[in-house]
C-alpha cells in the first residue's frame, strides 16, 4: 500500500480538507521518527479508531537542550517510510525545519503548561516540554486531527499535553496507548539504539526496580521518600545514573499523601546507562 507524503503544510491541508469534506474521521500520530514496533502500536491504535492516519516525523530542535542528541539523533527516513506502508497508513508528513518555524525556533511563539513541566523530567530537561507542547500545538494546527494517540511510556508528556488540550479549549480528542516491552521488560524506545551490548542486558532492571517500588506500596508502605531513596540506589548499584525515581498522582504528577488510593498512583523513572537516557513508568496497581 503506498503512503502520500507531504512536506508542505498547505499541500497536507488540501488532502486533509478533502477528507474531511467526506466526514472522515483523522487521527494523528507525532513521532520524531526512528520507527519501532512502539510507534506501531500507536498507529494501530490510530487505525482502529479512525478513517485516515496521519504519522509526522519531525526531529524537533526546540525540544532538545544544550548537550543533547539533536544533532545525532537516528534519522531513519528511508527504513520509517517502508514501516509507515507495511502498516498501511495513509499519510506520512514530514515538514521541514523552516516550514515548522519559519522565523526560526529560538524566537517563534511558544507554549507552556505551568506546574506540570517542572518537575522530573521537566526539572533535569529545562524547556524541553515547551519545545513538546509548542510543536504539538502546531501540528494540531497543521492537520485539525480529531484524535492524536502518543504512547503512555512518556506519562510526564502524556499528561502535559492533556493540560494543554483543556486548557486551550483545542478540539482533539488525546488517546494514550500502553507501552510496548521487550520480553525483558524494557519499553521499546528509539534511544534503545545507543546501548551497547553490555548495557542492553543491563537495561531491564530499571523495569524490575520500578516494580519493586511498586511492590512495596501495593503491601502497605507509604514511606515514599524510602521507596524512592532504595530505587535510586538499586539503579546505581546496577550501573545506571538515575535521574529521579518518583512515586506521583498518575492525573496531576503530585506527590502522593501517606493516604493516597495505590490505583491513582504511578512510579516514574530517569536514568542514564552510557550515552542512554530511559525513561520509563508503571501503574503501582
């Protein structure tokens, strides 16, 4: 099956216009691209939920921080393209950096949802949730989707980009799709890649750390602090460089009360492991 590629935003209109005109229902799929069998999960999602798929690969510059792989992250165009036909999508949107920010991404418009940004991820990554919700805002723009489906392995962008929804009162329906896993636990990511073989048997015990975690507050604990404090040096121990580890409110990202119901809660983690960042969270019940 062939997939239509664009490139330019008022091509990619016109073809949306004209499905909308025949009351198709759109669903969009953002990815920065390097497609694996998580991102195709997502566009299954997309698929059985709408008439047409929309997938965008955009390696996003102003996500990325002083330090990180912008430069290197894997472009893949040519391996994601024949992914994007096995699947049977319909269209693959591609824009380049001057059609996305045409007065240049250091000074265009941004956007930015306060309180959820700032912690765990938003704390070690300044402004990379702004460069999230700024770049999904106009690829809202870009495609009117009636659905957008991200995956649930990044809960922190996940709920970010929920707010930004409601709050801006934006007429898309967000759809988060589980996370897919190897057999040994690790969630599938394109940042996988940077392993070397050592690290990558290593790799899945930030799974089973979580878990442990997790484990501890289905029996009872409410000593969060602890639970959190033991992780980070189960990680250490294990050859990572942890971020944070965190117990959270899975909706809001709060710190849980010593009370709080173990099915609203969720474990959320960072951690380098050589040139690897993995992030990775799990439901405590």
């Amino acid at each position: 099956m062939s997939v239509l590629f664009f490139d330019r935003i008022d091509d990619l209109r016109a073809k949306m216009g004209e499905w909308r005109r025949a009351d198709q229902r759109i669903a969009l799929v953002p990815t920065l691209g390097n497609l694996h069998g998580g991102h195709q999960s997502l566009m299954e999602v997309a698929m059985d939920k709408a008439d047409r798929v929309v997938v965008s690969i955009f390696v996003n510059p102003m996500q990325f921080g002083l330090g990180e792989d912008y430069q290197n992250y894997p472009r893949t165009m040519e391996a994601d393209t024949e992914r994007l036909r096995d699947v049977g999508v319909d269209v693959l949107f591609a824009p380049l950096l001057q059609e996305v920010y045409p007065n240049g991404y250091e000074k265009t418009t941004h956007i930015e949802v306060p309180v959820l940004s700032e912690s765990l991820c938003g704390a070690t990554r300044p402004g990379h949730f702004r460069g999230v919700a700024t770049v999904v805002c106009k690829l809202f723009n870009m495609v009117h989707p009636d659905l957008a489906v991200f995956g649930e392995k990044d809960w922190q962008q996940l709920t970010v980009i929920r707010r930004m929804v409601e709050d801006l009162a934006l007429p898309v329906q967000i759809v988060g799709a589980p996370t897919v896993r190897e057999s040994d636990g690790l969630a599938r990511s394109s940042r996988n890649v940077y392993l070397s073989p050592s690290e990558r048997l290593i790799a899945p015990a930030l799974h089973r750390i979580m878990q442990q975690g997790a484990e501890r507050i289905r029996a009872g604990d409410r000593a969060f602090e602890s639970i959190e404090r033991a992780a980070m040096g189960a990680l250490t121990d294990a050859g990572f460089r942890p971020e944070y580890v965190a117990a959270r409110h899975g909706d809001l990202l709060t710190v849980p009360e010593a009370d709080a119901n173990p099915e609203e809660l969720r474990i959320l983690a960072a951690a380098w492991l050589g040139k690897a960042r993995l992030i990775d969270n799990i439901p405590v019940a």
